[in-house]
C-alpha cells in the first residue's frame, strides 16, 4: 500500500508515514483498521493524502461551486483509495465517500496518463473554486 502511495501523481502529495490510530499522537497521519478489513486503511490514507493536497478549506461563493468541489474532493479520495488498494471496493464493505463507484472503478481502468489527467482536474476545481 505505501508504494502505490507514493506512486500517486506529483499532484497528491503523501504524508512520510501513516501509524495506526493509537499508537501515536501525530494527528492526521493514523487510520482506522476497522473489522480487520484493510479496506477502511486505504481509504484513511486516500482521505489524508487528499486533505493534505487541497488548500485550505473557506465557503464557496454559491452552492453550485461548493457541490462541484465537494463532488471532486471525494472523487478524489475514492479513486485515491482505489489506487493505494490496487482494487476496486469489495462488495463486503459499505459506505465511502458519497459518489458514483462504478465511474470512478472505470477511471481507475485508463491508462495511467489518464488517470492522471483526470486527477489533475479534479485537482483543478478543488484549487480553483471561488471564495466567498
């Protein structure tokens, strides 16, 4: 898992170490390993790698910005998750950022310059959506 994150492009940005929650103080880096499935591991890495990328959060200036953004963050974490993990989402495990799967799974099916691409757009609207 942590190679494929530090595989991740230039423009999602890895912490150094990521530790189990409890082990050490350092708040941000630590996940939750939930019913023994890594699954939930990935996807706290995926969601601290995208934070971690973003700028700092401030209110969008209509609700149409803020729903695109949000929609683009938690694509991001999804399709982050996907690539940590090297596989899609089991069917066992329920919930996750709140968007379409299966377009993301088919994202994550491109070519790597694609991939890419579609990250750094993303990308692109997180940066770039207005400040209210």
């Amino acid at each position: 898992m942590s190679d494929r994150a530090a595989s991740l492009p230039r423009e999602l940005m890895a912490p150094k170490s990521f530790h189990e929650e409890g082990l050490r103080d350092d708040q941000g880096t630590r996940f939750l390993l939930l019913d023994g499935e890594l699954w939930f591991v990935g996807e706290s890495m995926a969601s601290r790698i995208v934070h971690e990328s973003s700028p700092p959060y401030c209110e969008a200036t209509n609700a149409n910005a803020e729903n695109r953004r949000d929609k683009a963050y938690m694509e991001l974490i999804a399709w982050t998750t996907i690539h940590i993990m090297g596989k899609v989402q089991p069917v066992t495990v329920h919930g996750g950022p709140p968007v379409d799967k299966a377009a993301v799974a088919r994202v994550a099916k491109r070519s790597i310059e694609q991939q890419h691409a579609w990250v750094r757009e993303r990308m692109r609207i997180i940066k770039e959506t207005p400040c209210g």
